[in-house]
C-alpha cells in the first residue's frame, strides 16, 4: 500500500462534487482539486451584472468549494478545445444545447492527462447514478471511463457500492465499506451527509451551473447557429447570449436591448464591435445591432429601441445611431406600438 496516495477530483461547485472529495479526504487520501472552464459556467458574473440577482454570491463556487475542503484548485481554461464537443457531439445532446455524455467523457479525459502529468494516482468525480438522465444513467457510467481511457481509475465515491469495484479499492486506498450507494435524483442523502460532515452551506444543490442546460440560452445560441450558417461562436458570443433582450425582427439582423441598468453597463463594452442605439430625448437602453442592415433595417431598430424606452407613449423620440467607424447620426422616429412587436421576434424568451 502507498503511504499516501493521491487523488485529483474534478471540482464543478456543486454538492456532489464537494461531497466526493471529502468522502476520500476522511479515509486519508491527498486531494487536489481541478475546474475546467469552457465558457458556459461563469454564474457569478452573470449575477454581478444585473440588479435583480444582486443578493445571489458573487463567487466562484469550485474556488468556494475547493476553500472548504482546504484543497488546491487547478483552473484550466479549455475553451477552443471545447468546442468540438459542443458542435459535434458523438452522442447527441440533452433536452436543450447541453452535450452532457460527450462533456463528462472530455472532463475526465482532460483531468485524466493532468494526473498523469503531476504524478497522481486516480481520478475522483461526483457523479451519482440516476441522478442526471443525459449522463448519469448506470449504462452511462462505462462509456465515460472507456472514451475517457480512465478506465478503472475513475472513482465516484458517492455511488461506488452499486458500481464495479476500481483499481484504487483493490490496491488498498480506498476501503470501500467508506463510500457510498447514492442512486436517483433526490439529494435528501447529499445533505443529509453534508450536515454530517459539518458544512452549513453548498451551491447548487441541483448540481452545476453550464448555461447550455438553459432552455432560452440554447434557443439563443441555436439561434446565432443559423443566422452564421455555421455552428460557430466566441467568447464574446457566449456572454452576449446571456445579457439583455434578443430581439430578431429580420432574418439577417438582430438586436440585443439592455433591460436594466447594469446591462445597458456591460454592454457598453460592445459598442465598437455594433452599431448601437440610444434613445436622445428619453431615457431608455443601449441597444446593440448584430447584422448587416440597410436604412429600412434601421429605422426598425430605431422604433424598437423607442418602444423600449421612456418615450413608447409619445409620438416621436430621437435616437442616436452609431455605427462601428463611430459615425453618428440621429433619427427622429415613432415608437413601434406593442401590437406590432411580434413575439416571434424573442429569442429565448
């Protein structure tokens, strides 16, 4: 038996993942924590920028998590990696844009190489059987170690009594009278075990934070698919599809209207990569055209970020439009009446 052996455990935030590694911690194992970051997990900022989420935490809960456990967290940035998982997935997607069988697989995969590169003896996750039903299914387990190559190396402490014995069981690490045989969906036995352990708090109970699980953030990003014809996207993209109202009144462009002022703030940021729109003689929101449009077009956008202003009620309101060369104009316009904004034209709504 090694003196000390040492795990790495994929840390997502969650409950599940939090649960695992302290469950190898108390049988003496050394942990070290690892985060991959696609892109599609960043909560925290979302909550920081609009005023309705102002007393959700603003943290990092994997860096939160791996804090409580006092273990070092590892935050390894995959993000063009990724996509290939999320255009091309082997085994399809879940009930909205989220590749979860290909994701877990290219989580392990990753972590599986870091452990190899620093000297470490198995993998640790916080996977439960039954719990997640693109995933997590007993059928699904396999599939993830064998794609992965982690093979018997990979150990889900919380589900392990109704899973093959792994390679750190039969070497002696791990006592496997220890672990567990979470199954299904509740996470009444989570808590149960976490209070047990002492914690007095957890983030998301319901387990992670991808935004691609997001029925209206996936018809958003399905919705930049088709209008590029292709299946691209960067990170300004993915941020993008999380702030504002989406709004495509014509096939070829689109607009993204701040709904609140901690929006219309972040937005700001874009306004040299879009024209974008202001409303002059009444307050109202930065509004962000994403498209090729003509004077037609415009005057669209115009009447829609006058609809969305102050000024909806009154016969006319001035607009800036200011395109990517900074060029500025001003247009004297009607706001468009509710009753001619399609509800269509929402995306993800």
């Amino acid at each position: 038996m090694k003196e000390k052996p040492r795990a790495a455990a994929l840390i997502s935030g969650g409950l599940d993942s939090m649960l695992a590694v302290r469950v190898i911690q108390e049988q003496g194992v050394e942990v070290e924590g690892i985060n991959f970051f696609t892109g599609f997990c960043v909560e925290g900022h979302t909550h920081a920028i609009r005023q309705r989420d102002q007393k959700r935490p603003k943290r990092n809960n994997a860096l939160w998590v791996a804090e409580m456990l006092g273990v070092p967290l590892h935050m390894i940035e995959v993000v063009d990696e990724y996509k290939e998982v999320l255009t091309n997935p082997k085994h399809g997607y879940g009930s909205n844009l989220n590749p979860c069988l290909d994701c877990k697989g290219f989580m392990v995969r990753k972590a599986l190489e870091w452990m190899r590169e620093n000297n470490f003896d198995f993998l640790i996750t916080g996977e439960v059987v039954g719990q997640r039903p693109k995933s997590q299914k007993r059928q699904d387990m396999p599939i993830i170690q064998r794609e992965s190559g982690a093979e018997d190396l990979l150990l889900r402490p919380l589900s392990a009594k109704l899973l093959p014995e792994t390679y750190p069981e039969r070497a002696g690490w791990v006592d496997r009278e220890r672990l567990y045989d979470f199954n299904g969906r509740s996470r009444k036995p989570q808590m149960a075990l976490a209070r047990a352990f002492g914690f007095e708090e957890w983030a998301q109970p319901a387990g992670g934070c991808c935004f691609l699980t997001d029925a209206a953030y996936s018809a958003k990003l399905s919705d930049l698919w088709r209008s590029r014809g292709a299946r691209q996207y960067d990170m300004d993209d993915i941020m993008l599809l999380k702030v504002g109202r989406h709004l495509r009144p014509r096939p070829h462009f689109k607009l993204v209207i701040a709904r609140e002022e901690g929006e219309t703030r972040f937005l700001e940021g874009y306004r040299k990569r879009f024209t974008h729109l202001r409303t002059v003689s009444h307050g109202g929101p930065l509004t962000l055209v994403d498209g090729e449009t003509d004077e037609d077009d415009l005057l669209l956008a115009a009447r829609l970020a006058a609809r969305f202003s102050s000024g909806r009620a009154a016969d006319r309101v001035r607009v800036s439009v200011t395109d990517v060369d900074g060029v500025t104009r001003e247009m004297d316009v009607p706001p468009l009446p509710t009753s001619a904004v399609s509800a269509d034209w929402y995306v993800g709504a």
